[in-house]
C-alpha cells in the first residue's frame, strides 16, 4: 500500500469517527470498538444465508467437479493441477468462486443499474436515480481487459500449515485467483453519463445478492468504496468473460472488475452505485479486509492492491520419477505490475535458478514460467518458487501476520515425491 492510500484511508477512519461519512450496516460504535482494536472475528466458511435470492440448489451453480475444485460451504477453489495444459486465461468452467451467501439468478431484461448520490448532478438519492438497462450497458463504448481476479484471502491456510498461525476465513490454498479477459464498459464512461461532479470523492457499487448474516448481525448487503480515482483510472464494468456473457458464479448480468485490486472490490451481479461527495463506508472496509494484528495500528490498514504469489501447476504432494527429465510449470501475478522473474528452487531453498518465462507479460494477470528438472535420488522434496514484480517486491520466507489471514504472499512450500 502506498502513502496515498494509507492517508485515503486515514482520512476516511478519521471522517467516520467525526460523524461526517456516512454508510449504512455499521454503527459508530461498532467502529469505535474497531479503532480499539476489536474487531469481531468472522466465520466464513459455509456461512449460507437463509434468505437467498438464489433459485439454485447449492449456493454455487456451476458443476464444481472435484478434479477441478476444492469446495468450502459456499466458495470453491481451483485446483492447480486443473490449470496445467492449459493457456493464458483461467477456462470459465474452471474459474474460483467466492460467495458471501450464494449466486442468485437475475433476470437481465428486467435488470436496471442505479446510480445516485451527493456526487451526481441531479440523483441525490436512490428514488431519482439514473438508470442503465443491460441493453444500454451494451451500447455504449466496450473495451476488453486481462486482468485477475483474487480473493485477499488467497493462501490463507498457509499462516497455519507453515507459520503455525491462527486466522479466521476461508483456508484457501493457492487457488483463490484466476485469469479472464473481460469486455464491458468503462466505469468511468457510466459515471460521466450519469453526471459525475467534481466533488465525487468515494463510489460504493453494491450487488443484489443476498444479505450478509454474520455472528447474528446483518450486515447489508454486500458492498465495498473506491476512491474516485481508482474508479476512474481501469475499473470496468464486466458483461462478459473469456468472450461469453457472464455465469450467474461470477456474477451475471454485470460485475465490477477492478484490476490489480482484492477480489471484494470486484462487486458481482451489480445492481446499484452511490457515488459521494463525503467518504463511504461499508462492513467490507471497516471490518473485514483490513490488516490487524500486532504488526499494525489498532484500527488496522486497509487493504486495496494484491501482493506477489506464485504457484506451480501440480497437485500437492505429486509424484515423479527419479532419473529423469521433467518440466515444473507454473504462472505468477503482483497486484504491483508485471513480473520481472521467478525464481525456482527444488532443494528446501537452498539453491535458486532463474525459471524460463513462456507467455506474455501482462500488468495486471499473470506470467507463465517453466522449471527443467531432473531428480536424482527417490525421497521427499520441497518445491518453492518466489517471483519478483517490477518494482522489485519479491516474495518473502514469512508473510506478516494478521488475524483474518489477508495478502499471503510468502513462497509457499510445495511437497512433492520421487520414487
Ligand atoms: N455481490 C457480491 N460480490 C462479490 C462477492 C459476493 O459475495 N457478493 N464476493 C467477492 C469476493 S470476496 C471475491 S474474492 C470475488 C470472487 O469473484 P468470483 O466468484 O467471480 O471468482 O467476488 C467478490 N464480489
Ligand atoms: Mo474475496
């Protein structure tokens, strides 16, 4: 996170606390107990709530076949050996999915986008809001981006399994994270349309999934701010992905994608964005993705951009033959910017050697990367690969310790055998 960011948030933790930024969902008190550094632990996993929109059976509705994906209540998440052989982009059918309650299933033709807010000319509240059909969305300019999305919680497991930490969430392994190219239009163009004015200072896209119940607490729905700026700079609003309209998983009729940020900003099956003049607040800034713990002040840091990871595209615990050739495959991501080089290691992180890039370079997803190896004796061996980003962050050997388990961006230890 950089200077600006910290003092965004600073800002806004300050704003809230005099009463002068508003949102619903979260009482000052409430927050209050946050700046004393006591906020309330969460139980993701297979918190399914009993309101749900969904006319599913599960709360995900595409087939989660297990050589895919590994299924956690109502999140599921790639499997990496489900990515080898295959391209650049995250195949759909494959793609992690990450629910706060479930996918609900919306019907695109009587679906309506509503913007409104003190940063709008004209639209100050949600009764005189300004209106998008799916069908003008489609009209207007599209553009197309690569970009990934993942879960901040992306790795969480490994605090516990090789720092022998305790976190709260999801114990997601490497999976959480994929790569698509999606096509919609800029949210920036939507905002101007909808008379942006220059005092706009936060937009908070909400879904039209399910309310969030947690700990007895209903939280809203499910919601997250961006600055203006960010907003303005790459955000867009996604109708398709990988080159067909969106799933219900990931969030048809339109999401929001924000690239190089946590997948929460990434509001799915989007059905309303208040734009403001003063500072918003939601559960999902104030309470969840924020960095507590010791490390870091009482009231926590937020969290916006993705660190550097790295994965190879075995099973865990995989097999090999001694004695002969084989090729370690895997692909890495920084929410910083484009890779500059990975290296691998096959002996516990002893010695390390340069692993050889095979596809494109892109900003904001992910670089390919292959490793020749050929083991000489049978018995257990640790795989590890770290990756550099371009402005020289590179993966450390631990990754700092925070109570809900965000930005694992330490090597991860894969065990492999050769007999
Ligand atoms: N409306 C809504 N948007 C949401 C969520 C959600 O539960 N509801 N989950 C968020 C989280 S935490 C993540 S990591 C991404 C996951 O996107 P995917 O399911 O398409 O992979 O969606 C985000 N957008
Ligand atoms: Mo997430």
């Amino acid at each position: 996170m950089d200077r600006n960011e910290l003092t965004y948030d600073r800002t806004r933790a300050q704003q809230w606390l005099a009463g002068k930024a508003h949102g619903d969902g979260m009482s000052r008190r409430s927050m209050l107990q946050l700046s004393a550094g006591a906020g309330l632990a969460l139980s993701v996993s297979g918190a399914l709530s009993g309101a749900t929109a969904s006319a599913a059976d599960g709360p995900i509705v595409k087939p989660l076949p297990p050589e895919l994906f590994e299924v956690y209540g109502t999140n599921a998440e790639t499997r990496w050996e489900a990515m080898s052989g295959q391209g650049y982009l995250t195949p759909t059918d494959r793609f992690f999915v990450r629910d706060n309650t479930a996918s609900p299933l919306i019907d695109a033709e009587s679906w309506r986008l509503k913007l409104f807010g003190t940063g709008l000319r004209g639209a100050p509240n949600l009764a005189n809001a300004v209106e998008f059909s799916y069908r003008d969305l489609r009209e207007l300019p599209s553009e197309s981006i690569t970009a990934f999305i993942e879960c901040a919680g992306n790795g969480r497991s490994f605090f516990t399994t090789q720092q022998s930490q305790t976190v709260s969430g999801t114990a997601w392994k490497l999976g959480a994270v994929g790569v698509a190219r999606w096509r919609g239009v800029r949210l920036s163009t939507v905002l101007r349309r909808a008379g942006l004015t220059r005092d706009a200072v936060d937009v908070l896209p909400q879904g039209l999934d399910a309310d969030y119940v947690t700990g007895g607490v209903n939280l809203g729905k499910v919601r997250r701010p961006l600055p203006v700026s960010k907003a303005l700079q790459d955000v867009l609003l996604a109708y398709e992905m990988n080159g067909k309209p969106l799933l219900p998983d990931h969030g048809f009729p339109v999401r929001v994608v924000v690239p190089s940020w946590i997948g929460i900003s990434a509001i799915k099956w989007l059905g309303q964005i208040e734009v403001s003049d003063t500072p918003l607040v939601s559960p999902w800034n104030t309470q969840f993705y924020r960095l507590l713990g010791p490390d870091y002040p009482a009231e926590g840091t937020v969290v916006t951009e993705q660190v550097v990871k790295s994965a190879f595209e075995l099973p865990r615990d995989a097999n090999f033959a001694g004695g002969r050739k084989h090729v370690l495959r895997g692909r890495s991501w920084s929410g910083n910017g484009r890779i500059k080089h990975v290296d691998v290691s096959t002996d516990g992180g002893v010695t390390w050697f340069r692993a050889r890039p095979t596809s494109a370079n892109a900003d904001r997803a992910w670089l390919q990367w292959e490793f020749p190896w050929r083991p000489a004796k049978p018995g257990a061996y640790t795989l590890q690969a770290r990756a550099t980003d371009l402005t020289g962050a590179t993966q450390p050997v631990e990754a700092s310790y925070n109570t809900q388990g965000y930005l694992f961006g330490a090597i991860v230890r894969h065990p492999v055998t050769v007999t």
